[in-house]
C-alpha cells in the first residue's frame, strides 16, 4: 500500500523520466496523488548508535510523522532530509534487524539502518549509491587480553547481530562460540556482564557502546583483524528504479550542497553517549 502511494509520487515528480522507464503508474493517477501527502516508512534497527538509537525525544525531524520510541541518528536525520527533497514524509519503523529485508515493499518502503552492501543481499533488494564507509571491527572490555584472530578462535562466546555482516565474520572465525542475539543492545550488555568474550560490529557503533559504557570496554580496530571495507546503503525493493534514482538524486545534492557534511558532523563526529 505505502510502497505504491510512494512509488505513484515519485512518478509524479519524475514525470519526465517515467515516460521512458515505463513505471506501472499512469500518469493520471500520479497527477492526483501527487497532490496528497504520501507516507514512506523507513525500516531500521535502533540499537547501532550513532545511526539509529533510542533518543531521549529532544530529537524532532520536521518530515518524520510517526517516530514511536523517539528513534534518532544519522540515518534519521538522513531520512527525513531525503523525505523533504522528494516530496514524502517519512514514518519510522523500528524492528529486529534480520526482519528488515523480508519486510521490504510490505511493511516497510526503504531501509535506513547502516546496512552495508553485498552481493547476496543486492539479488533481492536494491541499494542506493554507497553513502557512508564501514568496516567490522572487536568491543571487547577494557581489561581483555584478545587482540588477535588467533585469540578469537579461542573465545568461548562472540556475541553479535542477528543477520548482520559481523554475524558472517564472527561465524567465519570461530561459528562454535558465536552468540547471535536481535540487539546490539543485548550483546554489548552481556559483554559489559562477562557473558560474552567480545562482540563483532562496525567500528563506528563500536565507539559509540564504549562511549556509553565508559572505562569499562575498548574497541580493537577492524584493521587488526584485517576485516574488509564495508558502504552503507539504503536498501529498497528491487523492481523500483524511479525510487531509486529519487533517492540517489537527493543523495547527490545533499552531498553537493553540504548538508551530508553537516548531518555527519551533527550526528556522527558530535555523537554523545545518551
Ligand atoms: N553494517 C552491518 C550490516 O549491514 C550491521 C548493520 C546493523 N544495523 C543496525 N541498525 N542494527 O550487516
């Protein structure tokens, strides 16, 4: 329902375009809902500071309607920049990870959730152009003697995130002693609480957990470990090629224009444990 309300207005702003990608829309139909106010929700899974996380409601975004659990972060803040310059005003969903992409083009129109891309997962959905560089990397606490591969091997619990790339390198390493739980949240605290040995996730939300938690966890670089370079992307469904070059559009302009440069600083290098 979502996807085609959205996928109709696009049409209407790329009403040029349309005529040569041949979209399923008509153009009657995208000149009536354009007029309307179309609805877009955005999947995401708010426990990766500082992409997503559960602020403490200071946070409003002018073009997000319905934010249950006061969901903020770069890629919200992303989000409702993106929803402003095509047109749409943005609805947070916050779900379990791994529910993500089954939901995409049902629940949920597009996913925002530091979602790095792959091969495996480009053969269902589509991504936009890469809009942020990642790279896994160990949370380990503060008096840890891991440091290596080797010693990874040797752990006896690796917590991570259910469905996530870390999930892929943890069980690549030591698939015996990987832990995979639906939250960051979850596996940072039995980190914190000695059930877990470390945790594998990217290196960005890896600062920000040991910023929340601090003195008590260090973050052992992804280089280390010799860990590949990762891009975030937003994911949508594959057959929508008119989202999809809306979406690369304002990308583009946001980075042309500075306000990309603005919202990492704001929500990224400026990132505060809450
Ligand atoms: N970048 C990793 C991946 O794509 C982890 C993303 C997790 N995101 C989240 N919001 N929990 O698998």
């Amino acid at each position: 329902m979502k996807k085609r309300a959205v996928s109709v207005i696009l049409a209407g702003l790329m009403a040029a375009s349309l005529a040569a990608c041949g979209s399923s829309s008509s153009s009657g139909a995208s000149t009536t809902a354009a007029t309307e106010a179309a609805t877009t929700a955005a999947g995401l899974n708010a426990t990766f500071p500082p992409f997503e996380y559960v602020g403490d409601g200071t946070d409003t975004f002018d073009d997000i309607t319905s934010n249950e659990g006061n969901v903020t972060g770069f890629d919200v803040a992303m989000m409702n920049e993106i929803g402003k310059r095509i047109g749409v005003t943005v609805e947070i969903e916050d779900m379990d990870f791994d529910g993500i992409i089954p939901a995409l083009g049902s629940k949920i129109d597009v996913a925002a959730t530091g979602m790095t891309i792959t091969d495996e997962r480009k053969e269902s959905v589509n991504f936009s152009d890469p809009y942020y560089d990642a790279t896994q990397s160990v949370l380990v606490s503060e008096d840890s003697t891991i440091a290596t591969e080797d010693d990874l091997k040797n752990a006896s619990a690796i917590g991570v995130q259910a469905g996530t790339t870390g999930e892929t390198v943890a069980r690549g390493i030591n698939d015996a002693a990987t832990v995979s739980v639906k939250s960051f949240n979850q596996a940072v605290a039995d980190l914190v609480n000695g059930k877990n040995d470390a945790v594998i996730l990217d290196q960005v939300p890896a600062e920000a957990f040991a910023t929340s938690y601090s003195g008590q966890l260090k973050v052992l670089d992804g280089s280390q470990f010799n860990f590949d370079t990762e891009q975030y992307g937003i994911a949508m469904p594959k057959d929508d090629e008119v989202m999809l070059n809306a979406i690369n559009g304002a990308l583009a302009a946001m980075k042309a224009d500075g306000t990309y440069d603005t919202l990492v600083e704001q929500y990224i290098s400026s990132y505060s444990a809450e």
